[in-house]
C-alpha cells in the first residue's frame, strides 16, 4: 500500500498535457461501456506474415465493447505484420464477463489473453494468470514508471501480472438543452448533491409531461449503477465506506450519501423504471434526450459517437459532493490492462501480443480517438488532446488519481448480499437505511477478520 499512494496525482498528470486545451458480475470494479451483453467473435486474419509451419493462434476476451473498432483493427495490424506467426482471434462480451471466465477455466477452455475486469487479486489469488516479470525488461519498467508495481493493482504478493496503460475519469454528464428547457443555466451545473436533487426536481416537475425526468441510474444491476455514482460522490466527499487508515469497514459517512440518491428517488425525479433500468437501454433514453443527468466515465464519450449517436447537446462536469472537494477520485481501469491466462500454452507468444498492444503507437492512437486516457507519462506527452466531442470535460484534474483499492475489490469474499446491492435496494426504497448499515459494518468487517486470520488477504491500511 505504501507504494500504491506513491502513485498521487502527479504521476499521471502528464496525461493531462496531453488532454490540455479543453475542458459484470456484481462486486467487482472496472466495468466499462455497458453491462448489455454483445458478445462478438471475430476471426483473425490466416495469411499474416511470419515464420513458415502451422500459426499460433491465441484467443483474447474483452469486457470492454466502446473501443471494438479500434482494437479490432489494431489486432489485424498485429496478425498481418508480427514476425512470429501468431494469429489472434477477439471476443467481446460485456455481461457475465467473470462469470464466463470462470466457466472457462473449469471446462479447460480458458483464453490465452484476457482483459482484467476487476483488479489483479481475485484473478492471481485463483491462479487464473501467470506472472510476466520474466518477461519485463528494465526498459519496459522505466518506461511504466510508478504506474507499475502497484499492489492489488497490477501486482499481486510481490509479482506482475499486467501493466498499465488507460485509466477513465468519472464525471456528472448532463444535457444542456434540458437545463435550458427547465430555466436552469446549462453553464452552471450543480456542485453538491443537494444541488442535483434541486436541479431533478425542477427539470422533472417541468417537463416529465414530456418524457423528461431529471436523473436516472441503471439500478437493475446495483454493482453497475453504484460504483460509477455513490462510490465517487462518497471518495470526493471523503466519505468513502472503507477507513484506510484503520483498516476496517465503517459504512455510517457513506449511507449518507445513499440517502442522498434515496431522497430524488423519493422526489419521484427518476427516469421511470430505474429499477430494471441497465446502462445501454439508460444511455439509449439520455441519447434520445429524456434524461437530464446520470453519472459515468470517459467511455460516455466514444459511446455516444459511435453506440449511441446524438444530436443532444450534452456535456460533462466534475461529480458533485455531498459538503465540498475533501477527498479525491478513482481513475476507473488505471493501472492494470492484459493479463496472460494461466492456461495458455503460449505464453511467449501472449507476451509478444501483450508488447503490441501496450505499445506507445497503440496508446497514442487509443488516447487521441477518445477511448481512453494514457496513464503512462511517456506517452502522455507524446499524445494529442482528443478530438471527440465533450473529451474535455474529463481532462485529469488534481482529484482524479489512482486511489487505493478496498479489502472486496482486493479479494474480500462477501457471503450473502452485497453492500451494492443491499444500499441498491435502500435508494429504491424498499430496505431501510440504518438497518443495512449496521447488517454491511458487521457483515464485511467479520469476513476482513476472518480473510486477514486466514491468510488469504493481507491487512489494507494506507500509511
């Protein structure tokens, strides 16, 4: 941990320089673009150049469907021009993407290369990925910097498993035109969550005759909607449900910002049927222009040039806060990128992919085409600022950082409900606040006990 909060602001705000110039299965983090499944199979290219005798054919899944584009044409890049006769084949599938996983290492059926969803632990505690330090060379460490060697990041009991390349930022996306439409100014969005509450009402009470609510989450799912709104608004407000410098759980700051979400649920100020609302059908609403605000990542971005294309005036602002900037938030995917499948045959060959695949050329292009925003500093500086519509409104601030990771995002296993959807369930009005708080300090501090008693997970505490 003591590494990991070496990794301040000031690591990645080269990335900043170069965005200058403008402004899932439940309990894991990192979800990205949508929990709709669209699983795609694509068939690499037979012909690359490369060694005579029979390919080596390596297969990579991807949660990640906002940038299929651009890696599915990168990856015919890599199958026609690399040396080695390596042929890769890519799936794409955004829901069930762990629990797939897992079914294919039981059925022996594992890919070779597989994008890490959630952090490094869950993964490496299982065995599921092998270690590439054999494989990092002292030019690869320099050039990855402190954004390397991270612990439950990318390194997991003292070895790497991946390396970093994207982080996302997350912010409050609202549509201009509505707040014109309601008499709200679309050039002062609201800065604290009592603001948004406000804001909701007004724009609901004026214009849900139209179809027009003023705020929406994708409940059907309470991992999904949560970790991209209440987590953030809770890290940002310093209210965060994990005390890093006690190493426990203490769930009372953070319920108050759920009552925060409760209480425009309440207002009736939600896009209607919230409750078995996903991202996808969420983003579908807000394209069509029947949503005034939500909150999600830099992905947005890509999603609505190519996804969902729309003619709304739509824009983005730093999240707001329950009381003021006291803390600081995540940068969503930072770190961590590929990971080698321990079942693999060819790990050599997984490698050569990987090297493709994290090299500056890929980052740049990635970066510049608004999919993501690099987090190593060498390619930060060499990259332009995006050219995509609203890409600067996510433009790193000193509160986006890679933050540390909680005890459940690091291997914690919850028996029962978890906090997301038990707090889920709470927003919706259908558990009470004070006893799902109580139920969630006790439930999660018992299993840290035990986790930490057990030797599976060592104690988290940020010095």
């Amino acid at each position: 941990m003591k590494k990991l909060l070496t990794v301040t602001t000031a690591a990645v705000m080269a990335a900043a320089l170069a965005m200058a110039g403008c402004g899932s299965p439940e309990g894991t983090k990192g979800q990205e673009a949508g929990d709709t499944q669209s699983a795609q199979g694509t068939q690499a290219q037979t012909d690359g150049g490369g060694s005579s005798g029979d390919k080596i054919k390596l297969v990579y899944w991807s949660n990640q469907r906002h940038d299929m584009e651009y890696v599915q044409k990168k990856i015919d890049e890599f199958n026609s021009t690399n040396d080695k006769n390596i042929e890769v084949s890519y799936e794409v599938m955004t829901e069930n993407y762990d629990n797939n996983l897992e079914l294919s290492f039981q059925s022996n059926q594992a890919p070779d290369i597989f994008r890490a969803k959630s952090e490094i632990a869950p993964y490496a505690s299982k065995d599921m990925i092998i270690p590439i330090d054999d494989f990092l060379t002292d030019q690869d460490r320099e050039r990855f910097g402190d954004t390397l060697g991270i612990e439950n990041i990318n390194v997991y009991k003292g070895k790497t498993y991946s390396v970093p390349q994207f982080g996302n930022t997350y912010r409050l996306i609202y549509n201009k035109d509505i707040f014109e439409k309601a008499g709200l100014d679309p050039e002062a969005p609201p800065k604290t969550m009592a603001e948004v509450r406000e804001y909701a009402k007004i724009i609901t009470d004026k214009l849900s005759g139209e179809g027009i609510y003023g705020f929406a989450m994708n409940l059907k799912n309470g991992y999904s909607s949560m970790y991209r709104s209440v987590d953030e608004v809770a890290r940002l407000s310093d209210m965060f449900y994990y005390d890093f410098k006690e190493g426990k759980y203490n769930f009372d700051e953070y319920a108050k910002v759920v009552q925060a979400f409760a209480d425009m649920y309440q207002d009736g100020s939600f896009f209607p049927g919230t409750e078995s609302l996903d991202i996808d059908p969420l983003r579908a609403q807000f394209a069509l222009g029947n949503i005034g605000m939500y909150m999600s990542g830099y992905w947005e971005v890509s999603v609505y040039d190519s996804q969902f294309p729309t003619e709304q005036n739509w824009y983005a602002c730093q999240l707001p806060t329950m009381d003021g900037v006291k803390g600081v938030n995540t940068m969503n995917a930072a770190g961590r990128s590929f990971v080698i499948s321990s079942q693999c045959k060819n790990p050599e060959a997984a490698w050569e992919f990987m090297q493709f695949m994290c090299s500056e050329d890929y980052m740049i292009g990635y970066h510049e085409q608004g999919y993501g925003i690099i987090v190593v500093p060498s390619a930060a500086q060499k990259a332009r600022p995006s050219k995509q519509y609203a890409s600067e409104c996510f433009t790193l601030t000193e509160t986006d950082t890679i933050a540390p990771l909680a005890p459940e995002m690091a291997g914690l296993v919850i028996e029962g409900k978890t906090f997301y959807d038990a707090y889920a369930a709470v927003i919706l009005g259908q558990d009470d606040l004070g006893a799902v708080t109580a139920q969630m300090d006790e439930a999660y501090n018992q299993a840290l006990t035990a986790a930490i008693e057990a030797g599976t997970l060592d104690p988290i505490i940020a010095k």
